[in-house]
C-alpha cells in the first residue's frame, strides 16, 4: 500500500518540524496520529496539538 510509506514520510517530516507554540523540536517522542486525511500531531513538550492536512 502506498499509503503506509506516505506515513513514515510524513512522520519523519513532522518530527523534524517544531510546535509554534512553544519553540521546540517535536523530536522522537511526538505522537503522531493519521485520521483519513488529517495528521494529528500532539507536542511532547507543551501538548499542544495540530492537525496538518495530508496533501
Ligand atoms: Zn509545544
């Protein structure tokens, strides 16, 4: 499925990324979450969470 390595691109992408809100790296213990066509992304740091579409 095209679709899982779509995930893991993204996944990586994300977690080099960082939250606005609080400055920092998202990093390794971000938790990445995909609902049909929106990546839900919680930070580790200060939880807050966004929702980026998948494109
Ligand atoms: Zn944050």
């Amino acid at each position: 499925m095209v679709a899982k390595r779509l995930d893991i691109t993204l996944e990586k992408k994300i977690k080099r990324s960082y939250c606005k809100k609080c400055k920092s790296i998202y990093g390794a213990d971000t938790k990445i979450r995909i609902k049909s066509h929106l990546v839900i992304v919680r930070c580790p740091h200060c939880g807050d969470v966004r929702r980026f579409p998948i494109s």
